[in-house]
C-alpha cells in the first residue's frame, strides 16, 4: 500500500485539479444545504463544528450557515499557537468573516476573546477517503487527537469524489467518519 506521504501528495493534487475546474459559478452552489440522511445524525440544538477552508478543500460555510439559520451554534478551529493542541471557539457570523483573525496553520479561525465550545458535531477536511467511512488528513493529528479526547463527538467528512480511494494506510489512532458527503454521494452512516 502506498505511504501515507506520497498518497497525500497525489490527493492534494487531485484535489486542486478537480476544483480548479468545477466552473465557479457551479461551485457556489454545491453544499449549500445538509442531505436528509446527514440532518438525522445531528442532535437537536447541537452545536457544530466546521473548519475555514483553505485552498481547494470543500467548502462546509453553506453548512454552516444553513444550520446558523436553524439555531445552531457554529465553531471553528482554535489554536493558541502551532504547538497548541486544537480546541473549538464559537463563531458568532458565519456570514461574515468580519472578526476572525489568521490562524497558525493558516485560514482563518475566531478571535482570542471568542467562547470556547465543545461541538457535538464536527464537519471535517480530508485529503482522501474511503467508502466506509475511513480518512486520511493533512498529517497534523489535530482531528485524530480532539476526538480521541472527545469520543462523542460526531464526525463528518466533507469533500470532492475524487477524493475517494480504495483503501488507506491506516493507524490504531486514526479515528473513523460516521458519514462522508461529496457533491454527489452521502456514505454512511458507519
């Protein structure tokens, strides 16, 4: 099986080549709402995790806003510096991202002084993915860890089809999606 160095690097570019040709105009208007079978795995009033897209990534902000608008409070990404482990602020407008601040890792995450949150739900980046339910990330850990720490937590992957593979490299602290979304598909739930 293919390391897990080489098989990101392949994705990213993947990744980025497939973006770059979904027509703009198409790709404002892809996930803009959660599919139902996603809706039945969010608790009520669950507060939900989703990141800042960087890049090519799939973009979860029409997730978010669509669950803002339903009562749900929404949280990013939050790290004190690039040695912090990863912890959940609230972001009070996801329509706006007037008062976010550039973050270690790069994107963009809330500002010192925003509330700390614990989500119930986590909307999550990958580079790959398998049909059941299996990711690979940037390489950092910070999700692994977090929800290692945080096991109810549910996890979600988002991303493009192409990013799907066969089969990953996985480690006994890889922490497995309860369902994927891509533009065309809903895998899950595991």
């Amino acid at each position: 099986m293919t390391d897990k160095k080489a098989l990101r690097t392949e994705l990213r570019c993947r990744r980025a080549e497939h973006e770059a040709a979904i027509p703009e105009s198409v790709r404002a208007l892809l996930f803009l709402r959660p599919p139902a079978p996603l809706l039945e795995l969010i608790p009520a009033g669950a507060t939900i995790g989703v990141y800042h897209p960087l890049g090519s990534e799939a973009s979860p902000l029409g997730y978010a806003r669509w669950f803002a608008e339903r009562g749900h409070g929404i949280a990013l990404p939050w790290f004190a510096n690039r040695d912090a482990a990863m912890q959940f602020r609230i972001w009070d407008n996801p329509f706006s991202d007037d008062g976010l601040q550039p973050a270690p890792w790069g994107g963009l995450q809330p500002g010192d002084d925003a509330q700390s949150a614990d989500p119930q739900v986590l909307v999550v980046p990958l580079l790959g993915f398998t049909g059941d339910g299996h990711r690979l990330g940037q390489g950092g850990g910070h999700y692994d860890r977090y929800l290692a720490g945080h096991t109810s937590a549910v996890p979600i992957g988002i991303g493009w089809d192409c990013q799907q593979v066969p089969a990953l490299p996985l480690e006994p602290h890889d922490c497995p999606l309860r369902a994927v979304i891509t533009p065309t598909r809903f895998y899950g739930p595991f």
